[in-house]
C-alpha cells in the first residue's frame, strides 16, 4: 500500500507544481502584454508633430527624421517581434515546457526595456528642442533689450566712463556677430546649436552690465574721492607741522606721491577693463588712506598726553628731590630712638640712586622735546616709562616715610594695649579670688603667672633703646594672645562653680529617695573641694539628669534669669 501511496503524492505534488508554475508563466505573459500595448499606445508621433511649428531644416529636421525613424522601427518592427514572441511563450506554457518560456520571456524584457528606453530618449530630446525654442526667444530678447540700454548709457554718460570709454564700445559691438550668427543657426533650425549662443550671450551681457555699473564708481574714486582724501592729508600735515608737530618720521608726502602715480596706472588698468584688480587696489588705497588719519589722530593725542602729564612728571621729580634726602635724615634722627631693618634703611638711598639716574633720562628728554624733532608719540612712550618709574619710586618712598611716621604712633598703641591687657588680666585674677569657690587650680595659676610674665616682657622691651618696634610688636602680640585665653578661661571657671554648686542644691531633694544620686552628688563635692569644677560639673549633672531628664537646662535657665 506504501508503495502505491507515495508515487500518488509525489505526482500529485508535481502536478501542483506545474500548475502553479504555469500560473505563474501566464501572468507574467499578460503583464508584458499590457507593457506592450502600453508603449505601442504612445502618441509618440503625435508630439513629433510640434516640431513642425519649428523650421524643419537643418538639425531640426535631422532629429525629426531621426526620431520617426526610430519609432517607426520600434513600432513596426521590435513590438513586432514582441507579438511572436508572446506566441511562443504562450504555447511553450501550455506545453509545461518553464524553462524555454522563461528564456523567451526575458528575450521579450529585454525588447520591451529597450523600446521604453528609445521612447524617453525621443520624449527628451523632444521636449528639450521646443524648450530651448522657447527659452533662447525669450532670453535673447531679454540680451537684446540690456544690449540697446546699454548702449545709450554709454553714449548719455560718456564723461563717467572715461579712458574706458572706446574699450566699452569694442566690447559692445562684439554682441552684434554673435547676434547675427544665432539668428542663422534658428533660421537653418539649428536650435539647440543656438541655445549654446544664447547661454555665453547672458553670461557675456552679465558682464557687460557689471562693467557699467563699477567702472563709474571707480573712476569716481581714482578722480575725486581719493585725491580729495590726499589734498585733505597734505593740508593736514601742513597745519600740524605750523603747530609744531613732527611729521618727519612718518615719510608722508612721498607716500602720497606713490599713490598718485598708482592712480594714473590705475586709470590705464580700467582702459583695459580690469575692473577687478583696480577694486583691489582702490580698496587697498583707502586702508592706506584710513591708516594715516590714525596715525595723525595718534599724534594729536600724544601731544595731549604729554601736555598734560609732562608738568605732573617734573612736579613729582621735584618735590623727590627734596623728600628723599629729607627722608635720610629722619632716618638718622629716627634711628636715635628706634631700631630699624637693615633692608628698611637703604630704602631712601636706593631711592634716591633710581632717581638721580632718571634725572639724566629726564634732561635728554627736555632737550629733544625742544629740539622739536620728535615725534609726540614717541614722546608719550618716553614720558609714560618716566612717569611710571617715577610712581614706582615715590610709592616706595612714601610707603617708608609713613612707615618711620607711624612708629611713635605704634609705640603709643602698644604703650596702651599693654596697660589695657593688665587690667584685663588683674580684673580676671580679683574675680577669681573673690569668687565663692574652694581654690584657684594649680593650672589657672600657672597660666595667670605666663600672662603676667607676657605683659613684663613687653613692657621690658619699650624700655629699650633704640626701640625695636618689630620685636616689640610680636611681643604684644603674643601677650595678648596668652592674656585673652586666660581671661575667658577665668571666667569659664567662676561660671563652672556657680553651675555646680546650683546643681548639688536642686539635687538635693533627691538624695533621700535616690541612693544613687546621693552617692553621685557626694562625688561632685569631693571634686569641686579639690578644685576640679569641670569634673564636678559634669558628675552633678550626670546625677540630676538620671532622675530628670532637663534638669541642667532648666537650672541654666534658671542663673541665666537671677544674673
């Protein structure tokens, strides 16, 4: 029975098969069908037919026939062999002969693409013949219509286009032959020939317009614009050399000349209509130009500069000249009484060195300034090195004269700070001892003694002469370092006791019913008798805050309140 069974299936599938594929073979058979119907439907020759409005001669009649031809054979002939074809492949499918058909169908591809191939190709050309018709009227026109505009612009504004003039019209009379051969090549039908005419036309006539509109403005610039900016320049230079100015450095007259005989050459490079390169160098004319108006405009500013600081300069020059030596012998004074640095007693003679060379720099410069043979802008460079050397010296100065002033002020000040911190220190030492307390500690003790011994070393040291003001003040400043700490701790202390005994009076109430507050509170006696109040302090509120939480923040409150 399996015997029988699988023959049957395979044959049945096998037949599946060939139908499907069959199927498959007939669709594909009427798709190319229809592309066939669809390409041979083109009103191809149709649009042929608007050539004809064209004059059919020469290239224009060349393609039409090109083109009928063409199309002639793809209808009469290839979508022909398509037919047969089609035949073919039909009987091939209904003979289950797949692979032939499938030769035979791409045979058939192939034609087709190749016939839709050639129709784009006649379409394009087509399209690209009439539209070039239309583009090259309309365009042409449009170059004609500039061309005869230009021309009258030329001749009604001759004198704006100078040397350039006959050069204009050389080139505005090269349009006509080229006007003349594309109306030839359009009346032989030769449009597309004629479009290539009309493109280096536009490209010429743009141009041309370019030309006319920049030559004007050039020609304005190298005949008026830039030889009214150098009469302006030398009329400037003129006046400023009557003010005393000195120009000479700057070399401007001949660089004037350098223009105006580039502006003749330049004259001769807008003959030749080479409008970009004179654009150029105008431009580069006017940065030159714009650079000597700063320059002069720097030369006027440094002149204010030096009016108005050279009295300044020479003011301070002189009033050092007498403040420096008197500053040396102050010093001399000053050292009877004070002790001074070493680096600190050169200050003013090597002050008085830096000026007394600048001296020098200062008297060549007077003299060149009136030998008016420089330039006020090298003269403010000048006159600001002096003047900043000059600032440099007298700060230096006047921060050491202060300093020397200051130091009878600062020794007063310590005088007074010292007389201040020994109060401090015998109110902090009365409070301790009047103070309801068991004892001083032997570390209170030992710190009030090194406070004490502070103070008798700076007052040791105001008895010296000369003063070192700079030991001095680090002694006092040590003092009161030691004096303050041990001030605040004094108190700290008082405050410790007072906190403590209050404590152990509020914890009172608890001894009979809380043995073991009882036990603690004895503990903080026996601490603050031995004068360890920060220990007692902390064993009583210890003892308290078992039994109410608070307790010490209340009791604080509560001193706080009576003080």
């Amino acid at each position: 029975m399996i015997y029988v069974i699988i023959p049957l299936v395979i044959i049945i599938v096998l037949t599946v098969m060939a139908f499907l594929s069959r199927r498959k073979h007939i669709q594909e058979i009427s798709e190319m069908e229809q592309e066939k119907l669809q390409i041979q439907n083109e009103p191809i020759f149709e649009e042929m037919t608007k050539v004809k409005q064209l004059n059919m001669t020469g290239e224009t009649e060349e393609m039409f026939e090109r083109w009928r031809n063409n199309w002639t054979e793809v209808v009469d002939d290839r979508l022909h062999n398509v037919d047969l074809l089609l035949l073919d492949a039909e009987g091939q499918v209904d003979r289950f002969r797949f692979k032939k058909a499938t030769e035979t169908e791409k045979q058939i591809r192939e034609i087709l693409n190749e016939c839709e191939k050639e129709m784009r190709t006649i379409l394009q050309e087509l399209n690209e013949l009439i539209g070039s018709e239309e583009r090259n009227r309309f365009e042409i026109e449009t170059v004609k219509e500039h061309h005869r505009a230009a021309r009258k612009k030329i001749l009604a504004h001759q004198y704006a286009f100078g040397p350039a003039v006959e050069p204009l019209e050389k080139e505005w009379e090269s349009f006509n032959p080229r006007f003349e051969e594309y109306d030839a090549l359009i009346e032989n039908g030769n449009y597309l020939q004629a479009r290539e005419i009309v493109i280096v036309l536009g490209a010429k006539e743009e141009r041309f317009s370019f030309l006319l509109d920049e030559i004007p403005a050039l020609l304005n610039e190298l005949q008026t614009k830039i030889p009214a900016a150098l009469r302006e320049l030398r009329k400037g230079i003129i006046e400023m050399e009557g003010q005393e100015y000195y120009l000479g450095h700057l070399k401007m007259p001949s660089r004037f000349d350098k223009i105006e005989q580039q502006i003749a050459d330049l004259r001769q490079l807008l003959a030749r209509l080479d409008v970009e390169e004179v654009a150029a160098e105008v431009n580069e004319i006017h940065d030159e130009i714009e650079s000597f108006y700063d320059v002069l405009e720097e030369e006027v500013s440094s002149r204010h500069y030096v009016d108005e600081h050279l009295d300044q300069m020479l003011d301070l020059f002189e009033e050092l000249q007498y403040a420096i030596p008197d500053t040396i012998e102050e010093v001399k004074f000053v050292q009877q009484s004070y002790r001074l640095d070493e680096n600190e007693v050169i200050i003013p003679q090597m002050a008085l060195q830096k000026l007394n060379a600048l001296a020098k720099r200062i008297e060549i410069f007077i003299e060149r300034q009136d030998a008016k043979n420089l330039a006020y802008s090298a003269q403010q460079i000048e006159l600001q090195e002096l003047v900043e050397e000059l600032d440099a010296i007298s700060e230096a100065h006047s921060k050491f004269s202060n300093r020397i002033k200051n130091l009878r002020i600062d020794e007063n000040l310590v005088r007074s700070r010292i007389v201040t911190l020994a109060q401090q220190l015998q109110i902090a030492d009365r409070n301790l001892h009047r103070a309801n307390i068991p004892g001083i500690p032997d570390d209170m003790e030992v710190q009030l003694e090194e406070a004490d011994e502070q103070i008798f070393i700076v007052k040791q040291s105001l008895e010296e002469v000369p003063l070192n003001m700079a030991l001095v003040e680090s002694y006092v400043q040590k003092a009161d370092t030691v004096v303050t700490d041990v001030c605040a701790k004094a108190a700290d202390m008082i405050e410790n006791a007072l906190l403590v005994e209050r404590i152990i009076q509020y914890g009172n109430r608890y001894r009979a019913s809380h043995p073991e507050v009882h036990e603690k509170l004895l503990k903080a006696e026996e601490s603050f008798m031995q004068c360890r109040y920060l220990r007692a302090l902390e064993e009583a509120g210890t003892a308290v805050e078992e039994v109410e939480p608070g307790a010490l923040k209340k009791i604080q409150g509560m001193i706080q309140v009576k003080v």
